[in-house]
C-alpha cells in the first residue's frame, strides 16, 4: 500500500471506492466507454477515470511507458510514434475515447496477437486500487522486477472485476523498418493450410485475415497475409510467398494499412450485423484447429486461432459445441439489438477455474464492488 499521499484526482477514486465499500453500492468503472457492450451487470455506479490521465513516463531506450488509467490511447500511440515505437500487440480501441486503463482490462488485441504476443505479455507493472480502496502497486517498469505470483499481468483481461487499474507500465518495441501485404484468392480449408504450413518457415509472418466477400456477386475468398521486419526479409519473404501461391499480389501499402486498422477496429464490411437478430461471435480456437461445421459468415484471424462469426444467439449450444470439440470455445462478443435473455456471454468456467476466480475475488474485492454477485 502506498505510503503517499495520491494527486487529487486519484484519492477523489480512492475516496469514491471506499464510500462504495462501506454502503455496499457495486460500482462499474468508466474509461471512454468504447467497450461498454463487454459489461455483464449495467446499471451501477459510475467510476470514471477521465480526470485521471496523462502520460507519467516514457523512457525510449528502455522501450517502457508509464501512463495513468484515464489517458487516450490515441495521446500515448501517438507519443510512442514520435519515438518510432509502437505497441505491438496492436489494441483495438473501438472509437476515439479509448483509455489506456480499458485497454488492459479489456485484454484485447488486434491482427498480430498470434506473432506478437497479447496484452498480457506488455504489462510490466500495474497500480491498483482494490475493492477497500487501497492502493497497491505490482512489478515494475522492467521484466526483472517480477518475483512470486505476478498480479500486474493479473489485470489485463480482468474487465475490471478485481478492482481499478489507475496505471500501467508497458513494454514497447521499434516500428519495424518494412512492412508488405500479399493477397491470395483462397477457400478457407486451403488458407488454413497455408498458414500453417508457413508458420513452420523462417518468415517474417505478422497477421493474417480470411474473410469471404459476401457483397460481390462472385462472393470470393480471400487470405491476407502481413509481413513485418528487417526490409531484405520482407523482400525475400514476398518473392518467395509469391512463387510458391501464382496469382497472389502485393497490395499498395497505404490502402493495406487502411484495411488492416479497420481489421483490428473491426469496420470491415464483413462487422456489420447481417440481421437484427444476430449476434458477433468469438471463437477461441488452436491454430491448426480445421474448418468447423458452422453455416454462418467467417472471418478468420491470428493464423486459425480467432474466428468471428454472426449468428443468432439461441445457436449457443451449436457454436459452443462446434468450439469445444476442437479444444477451444466461444464468446456472444457482441449482442444482437433484441438482446440474448438467457444466453450466457461467455462459456461456463470449470470447477477449476471457479475456484481460482472466487478466491482472487475474495482477496481483491470481498464485498463485490467491482464485481456484484447476481441479485446485488
């Protein structure tokens, strides 16, 4: 626990989080709201972090920014560009308000998380106010400062259930110094072959993206493939890439890079809701899982191991099947307008895991603040 007294605007959230404690009021904490459609309990009390920002540190030759929770992702990418730096796991951001405290509880990440690794592994130390308002800090600004159960890398994806994220330590890495998108007209089972049989070469293979173009009148398929690195290797790799597949093509890199931002913030075409009563599903499956028996619209990234699809909601049970039975499963990632009543978002956690997840809660947060139980 700090021994500190903290800036204003952060004791104004400690101060909030305490009151809540103490009159048992659960609280859902507030960024930019640009993943508020990822909130399981709506309705509870506000806890923003806009007044709570600003870039604390960054140390470019230790490739290391420390920001606090409310900052705009958009304010630290951009000072991480001015350096030739960036984040490699590529967030997701989903509209201009985007936090840097979101973004790790919300533990997404866009096209190269299968090459560059998740949020996860960026997280070098985290600040964090639990659910009795005390301030704890975990790890560091460097790897080595991790010793025992590393809690820092606890919060990323933790949707803000174990408590409030109010700043983060993360590792960056170089922009790399070439970048090259090919093209291939590929069905999905021979993409996936591809892929995988690429990912047993020495390639600079960054992202991948096979999605079917249900608005032209052919309907064709396609497999995207981005390559990233040292320029004679994204060379070597396209000529060779190319040789082997005829009839790819390299795509002009402005109009690349416009496709694969709207990849990763997911206005591709292929995102809009084909129906009002059909919802964005997630499934996490292993790379070299094969095509499942499903009809609906694919689109299939991370070399095989994330494919989104639309369909309604009460094709739970098919869609959580189909993923069980190539060890992976299923998230409702976004609900269809008329909603999903009795349609759980996410797969049921196994004993396990349940265990895990209760004693961690009861830890951090045992009155349930920031993550009420049903009926509270």
């Amino acid at each position: 626990m700090s021994e500190l007294t903290p800036p204003a605007p952060l004791q104004a959230l400690i101060d909030q989080v305490r009151a809540a404690a103490s009159a048992r009021t659960p609280l859902r904490i507030t960024g930019g709201g640009t993943k508020a459609f990822l909130d399981e309990a709506p309705g509870r009390a506000p806890l923003s972090t806009a007044d709570w920002r600003g870039i604390v540190a960054h140390e470019p030759t230790e490739l290391v920014i420390t920001a606090r929770a409310g900052t705009p992702l958009q304010e630290l990418e951009g000072a991480l560009a001015e350096a030739g730096q960036c984040l490699p796991f590529e967030p997701p951001r989903f509209g201009a308000g985007a936090t840097v405290g979101g973004m790790v509880a919300a533990g997404l990440a866009g096209p190269a998380r299968a090459t560059a690794g998740s949020v996860r592994d960026y997280v070098l130390g985290v600040q964090l106010v639990n659910g009795q308002a005390d301030l704890m800090t975990f790890g560091g600004q460097v790897m080595k400062n991790v010793a025992g159960y590393d809690i820092s890398r606890l919060m990323a994806g933790s949707r803000g259930q174990l408590g409030l994220i109010a700043e983060v330590s993360l590792k960056v890495l170089p922009v790399a110094p070439a970048e090259a998108t090919l093209a291939f007209r590929l069905g999905q089972a021979e993409a996936l072959e591809q892929l995988h049989r690429w990912g047993g070469q020495p390639l600079p293979l960054n992202a991948s993206c096979w999605v079917r173009d249900d608005t032209a009148a052919d309907r064709p398929e396609r497999l995207y493939v981005r390559l990233r690195g040292a320029v004679a290797a994204v060379e070597a790799a396209c000529e060779r890439m190319l040789r082997e597949l005829p009839g790819g093509q390299r795509l002009d890199p402005a109009q690349a890079a416009a496709d694969w931002e709207a990849c990763r913030e997911q206005s591709l075409p292929f995102f809009a809701a084909p129906a009002p009563d059909h919802g964005l599903w997630r499934l996490s499956l292993p790379q070299t899982a094969p095509v499942l028996d499903l009809p609906w619209p694919q689109l299939v990234e991370w070399q095989g191991a994330q494919r989104w699809l639309w369909a309604p909601p009460s094709e739970a049970g098919r869609i959580r099947s189909a993923a069980a039975s190539v060890q992976g499963h299923a998230t409702l990632f976004r609900l269809p307008a008329s909603g999903a009543p009795g349609v759980a978002r996410f797969d049921a956690e196994s004993a396990a895991i349940r265990t895990v997840t209760a004693r961690l809660r009861e830890a951090f947060d045992p009155q349930g603040i920031f993550h009420p139980q049903p009926g509270t």
